[in-house]
C-alpha cells in the first residue's frame, strides 16, 4: 500500500496474505501516521480497490472511520476499470498522476 501527497509518495507498507481486518489496520495506522506527520492536511482521501477481497477492506476502513470520527474518506475504486480521462490508458494510470 503507498500513501501519497499530490504526486509524492510519502509512505508505504508491504504485506503478502493478509486478511482483510489486518490491511485495514495497516491502513488506518499508515493515515494516522501521516496525518500527524502533515497535519496541515485537513482531508485525507484512501482509495481502496473494492474489488473481489478489496470489499471487506472498504467495508472495515468505513466502520473504523465512522466509529473513530476520523477525518478520512474512503473512496471504492475497481482497478481494472477504464480510466475516467481519456488521455490515460486506464484507471491506475490515472491515479498514479493525481
């Protein structure tokens, strides 16, 4: 998982077979460093690839979110999807730029 500001990466966690609940504590505790690290951050955006598995990892970042009163938000994408601008070749493409 990467975390990024506009278009630097500022943090990363690597982790192979997981179960949901722990990627998305992995999740959750990367935001919280970040955030305290960019403070200036008044919104922190986490997009999780809410395909296959990927559900139940958006499914728990919203509940913990939600119960946590944290100021992120949880965007589901689908990352063999088209891109939504068509000057990229699909949607990964496209994140990686913005």
């Amino acid at each position: 998982m990467f975390a990024g500001i506009g278009p630097r990466i500022a943090g990363e966690h690597h982790h192979f077979k997981k179960d949901t609940m722990v990627t998305a504590a992995w999740v959750i505790s990367l935001a919280k460093e970040l955030h305290l690290d960019y403070s200036f951050l008044n919104r922190i955006r986490i997009r999780v690839d809410d395909s296959g598995v990927g559900g139940g990892v958006t499914d728990r970042l919203n509940e913990i979110v939600a119960e946590e009163g944290l100021p992120y938000e949880i965007i589901p994408i689908n990352n063999g999807s088209s891109s939504l601008d068509e000057h990229y070749g699909n949607l990964v493409t496209e994140m990686g730029i913005h």
